[in-house]
C-alpha cells in the first residue's frame, strides 16, 4: 500500500513538473550575434505604460510577458539583445511572449518596475521577469539566470527562455 501511494506521489509531481514545461525550443545552428552588439534600453521611454500595455495584449492573446530590466551600458544586456534579435530566437519569442525592455540605468531608473512583482531589489542585470497574462510573477526563484549571457552560449539562452514559455 505504501510503495502505491508512493508511485502515486511521484507520478503526480512528474505530471505537474511536465505540465510547467514550457515548449521545446528550436535548435540554432551556428549562429553570429550581429555587431555592434545593439543598446536596446531607451531611457527615455515610459516603462510604465510600456509594461500595461504588455499586460493588455497578454490578457487578449494568453502570451506571457517578459520585462527585461537592464542597461545600454552591461555586456551581458546587449549580448541578451542580440541573442533576442537572432530570426529563430525572435521568432520563438514572438510567439510565446509579450516583450518589455526596461531602462533601470545604473540601478537607479525604473525601480518601481520590479518593486510592483514583488522584487525588492534588481542585483544583476539582465533580469529577467517572467508574468502570467493576469501579471504574476512566474520565476522569482530564477530572475538573474541570464545576467552572464555573455558565458552562454544563444541555445542555452533560448533554452531558458523556452522553459518559461507558455
């Protein structure tokens, strides 16, 4: 009776972890990241109103959205960016995401971006916010995995991204 209840357990929990499994991820090929790398961060856009409206299309298409909060200024951002414009990553990407860049400068712009998903402070950058269509915060335990892009290669950037999609 154990040992069923046991196999029960963990064929449930296997289920669940299958369910959170986002889709797989197309394989890249070899890939060259376009140079310069970009600076995609405006500092003067609103954030704010760039994040709602994100929010309102993930309500309307069941995309999830994806903030990502950095700096013109980090290699790590602009390697991101420039994994994120690659044709297959930014095709994957659109179909999966509403996506947010965000201008927190040098830890001191747009702060309250994060601070409204319930993350008290930005340590590293890239980070990356992962939210329910309804605007939940899907990966607080997983926030600065891409902020070495630099030492990943774009499979495993779009591998993570992947797991997180809807």
């Amino acid at each position: 009776m154990t040992i069923r209840i046991l196999s029960a357990s963990v064929l449930s929990l296997a289920f669940a972890l299958a369910a959170q499994a986002g889709p797989p991820a197309p394989r890249l090929g070899p890939v060259e990241l376009v140079q310069p790398l970009p600076s995609p961060y405006d500092s003067s856009a609103d954030a704010n109103a760039a994040v709602e409206q994100a929010l309102a299309r993930a309500q309307a298409t069941g995309k999830r959205v994806l903030i990502d909060l950095g700096g013109n200024w980090c290699p790590d951002c602009r390697v991101f960016a420039a994994v994120m414009q690659l044709p297959e990553v930014r095709q994957f990407v659109g179909r999966h995401f509403e996506v947010v860049l965000v201008d927190v400068g040098r830890f001191t712009n747009n702060l309250d971006i994060p601070a409204r998903f319930g993350v008290d402070k930005v340590a590293a950058v890239p980070m990356v916010l992962i939210l329910s269509p309804q605007g939940r915060l899907l990966n607080a335990d997983d926030l600065v995995a891409l902020s070495d892009a630099r030492a990943m290669t774009p499979q495993a950037v779009l591998d993570w991204l992947a797991k997180w999609a809807a």
